[in-house]
C-alpha cells in the first residue's frame, strides 16, 4: 500500500486528490489530511479515509476538530508546527495543496523524508525555487508538477532532451475579465473576479487568473522546474482552456497537451507516475469542440506578466517578494480596501523597494533568508497601502 498525505485536503485541489484516493481504497494508507477553517470537511475526509492524522492550521479550531472526530482513532492536532510534524511523518507520495507561501515549509518537510512531493502550490518554486530543487536533489526525492500547465510540459518532455527545447507556451484562459473594456478594470469588484469562465478553483487562484497573477507565478515556476531561460517562455490567451500549454522543439514540432479542464488529470498523472491509468476525466470529443482560439495576451490588461518577467531578470529573492507582495494586495482587494489594479501597482512597488535594499534580494537562498524576505515584503506592502490609504 501506498502511504500518502495530503496538505490543504479541503481545498479545490485537496478535493479533487481526496476524490481520486477514495476511489481506490485498498491501494492507499492515508498518512496526513491537513486544513483550516473548514475542520467539518477535513473530520468527514479523515474518517472516510482512515487518516492517521488529521491537522487543522489554526489551534482555534482543533476543538471543533476533536469534536468531528470523536469515536474515530484519527489523531486530531492544529497549529504550524503540528503542520510540519504531520509533514515529517513517513509518506511515499504527499500533495501540496496548500494555497500561499504556508505551503512552503511543510513540503520542504515532506521532500526531506524523500517523499514525492506532487506540487499544486504555485509559492513553492517562486519563493524558494533553487533551495526546494536542491532539498528534493540532496534527498534523492521527486518533484512532480500539478499544476496543469506544468504538467501538460512535464508530460511533453517525456523522452525528450531539454537541451532540444526552443520555447514553452503557457496557454491562459484569460480569466474573468479577458474581454471587458480595459476602462471597466479599475471598478472591478472581487465577487465579479472571482467567476472563472472555464475552471472551478480556489476564490484565489481564480482571482490570481483574472488578474494574470496566476500566469505570472506560472511564468517563473517554469523557468526554476525547467530551468529554461526566460525569453524562451512565452504566454497564449487560449479562452477554451483545453490546450494546457506546448512546448517547441527545434526542429519546428509543437507538442501540445489537450484535455478537458479537469485538475483530476494532472493529479492522477503525479499520483500514477511513471505510470498512466485510467482516470474518470471526459474524454474531449474534438469533432463537437470544432475550435480552438489563440491569442497574444493585452500587456495592458495584464501588467502582472511584465512583473514576472521583472522578477526573472533579478533573480534571488525577488520571487519572495514578489509572491509576498501579491498575497498582501490579494487580501485587500478581496476586503475592498484596494482596486483591482491596484493590486499589480502594490507589487511593482515592493519590487521597487526591494531592489533598492542593499543585500535583500541578493541574499543566500537559506530558509532563513526567505523567511525574512516574505515578512519584510509584507510588512513593506501593507505600510505601501496604509500610505495611499491615509
Ligand atoms: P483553496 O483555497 O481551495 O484551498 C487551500 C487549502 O489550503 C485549504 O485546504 C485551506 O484550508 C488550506 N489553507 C489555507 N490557508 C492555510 C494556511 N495558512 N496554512 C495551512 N493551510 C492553509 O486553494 P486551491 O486548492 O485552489 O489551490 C491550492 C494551491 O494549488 C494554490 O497554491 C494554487 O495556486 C494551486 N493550484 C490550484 C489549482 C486549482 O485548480 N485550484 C490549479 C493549479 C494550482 P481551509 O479551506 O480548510 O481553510
């Protein structure tokens, strides 16, 4: 039996690999479920699963917690540090789903026992790329793509030498506001950029996509997974989402991944891999799909890709910052404290700000260092906003 743990169970991602586990019993001993808030989700999953243990983030919860999980033998802990203990705890195959740079540490953990660390959370590489490919080098562990562009390029490249590779494209479907006026932008409301037009995410991730965010963070988890450089990452509107993304080759070929906009099947394919098995995924029927649309994405509509682009150039720590810097802005736009094209203005700045402090982002990548760099950029991004506010 396979033991397998899943951090951020009660999330979009979390569900979708709680569907696919609980599919096949028999075949699975069920390590971790970890979540937050919604500790009812995380106590039903944790009995129907048989979890060893089940960890809610926040110690305020671990009553309710306790209390789902009565007359169950599933161990009930909260907190971060029971977060990284349940992490430590022996696993083969561990997702990582949790959303922010939260999700950092605990697969950090995970890739230390030599875990297959199957990798949604975005933060990871951005923050923290070159220690989180070392940690997994040094431990002789596995680091799988979920996202579904990285995957859809992971599974491009199999049998393929990197060194063959011209260009990646990561399709985007666009997100919510991809063919609003760009004048409309600026009065943007939360609720109106958290409706997907073609995926059932996360109210972050979504938000993320309107805004190109989620591209951006993609942008550089591609150059740190594949070690590409940048200018051979390029970024296609794709509104169908059913090309997940391409990657050319030098001798003209494009190779294409294509599927229904289902998370199942990069989950499936980390959790199976090297394998392929069968999934309970639609199966596109081409004839009835007729078209397939591209196009260049608007620099103006989504300056959070330039932004990516900076953050690549500078290297270092400059994707903790930048990470930090969005999660803030993020927060308070989904609170109506700023716009929607505030949030990018935010990120711009902190970049600013971090590239004029001698020593910040050009700092050894230790945890330590990211650490330090995630809480200063977000103390520098909250008092950026506390300013324009006042
Ligand atoms: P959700 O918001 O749906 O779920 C997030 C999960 O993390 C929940 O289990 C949540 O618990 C938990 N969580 C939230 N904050 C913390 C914290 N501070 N410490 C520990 N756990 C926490 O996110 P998604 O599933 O949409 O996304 C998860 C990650 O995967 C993100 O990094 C996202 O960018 C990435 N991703 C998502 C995709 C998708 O299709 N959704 C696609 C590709 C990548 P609770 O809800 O109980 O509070």
């Amino acid at each position: 039996m396979r033991r397998v743990s899943i951090f951020g169970a009660t999330g979009s991602i979390g569900q979708n690999t709680v569907d696919l586990i609980a599919r096949d019993p028999s075949a699975y001993e069920v390590v971790a479920l970890t979540g937050g808030h919604n500790v009812t989700q995380l106590a039903a999953d944790a009995r129907r699963l048989r979890a060893q243990v089940a960890v809610t983030a926040y110690p305020e919860t671990l009553q309710p917690l306790r209390a789902a999980l009565q007359g169950s033998d599933v161990e009930a802990v909260a907190g971060p540090q029971a977060l990284l203990e349940a992490a430590a705890r022996p696993a083969d195959w561990v997702m990582s789903a949790i959303v922010g740079a939260a999700g950092l540490e605990p697969g950090l953990v995970a890739l230390e026992q030599g875990a297959t660390l199957a990798l949604a959370n975005k933060e990871t590489l951005v923050c923290a790329g070159a220690l989180v490919l070392e940690t997994a080098r040094r431990h002789d562990a596995h680091l799988l793509p979920v996202d579904s562009e990285h995957s859809a390029i992971f599974q491009a490249l199999v049998g393929e030498d990197i060194s063959a590779v011209e260009r990646i494209i990561l399709t985007a479907s666009g997100g919510a506001f991809r063919d609003w006026p760009l004048e409309r932008l600026a009065q943007a409301t939360p609720a109106q950029a958290s409706q997907h037009p073609n995926w059932a995410m996360g109210q972050r991730i979504t938000i993320d996509s309107a805004s190109m965010f989620n591209k951006a963070l993609e942008l550089i988890e591609t150059r740190e997974y594949f070690g590409v450089s940048p200018d051979q990452i390029e970024v296609l509107v794709h509104p169908e989402s059913l090309v997940h993304s391409l990657v050319g080759f030098n001798d003209g070929a494009l190779m294409a991944h294509v599927g229904a906009p289902d998370m199942r099947h990069a989950i499936g394919y980390a959790l199976h891999w090297p394998d392929r098995r069968n999934l309970p995924v639609e199966r596109l029927d081409l004839a009835r799909v007729a078209q397939l649309s591209f196009r260049a994405p608007e620099e103006a509509r989504y300056p959070a890709l330039s932004l990516a682009r900076q953050v690549m150039e500078r290297g270092g720590l400059a994707g903790a910052v930048f990470n930090a810097a969005k999660e803030i802005a993020l927060d308070a736009f989904i609170a109506g404290q700023i716009g929607f094209l505030d949030m990018s203005s935010v990120v711009e700045e902190a970049l600013d700000w971090a590239d004029a402090c001698p020593g910040l982002i050009d700092a050894a990548m230790t945890l330590d260092n990211v650490r330090k760099t995630d809480h200063l950029a977000r103390q520098h991004a909250w008092d950026l906003m506390a300013k324009r506010a006042g």
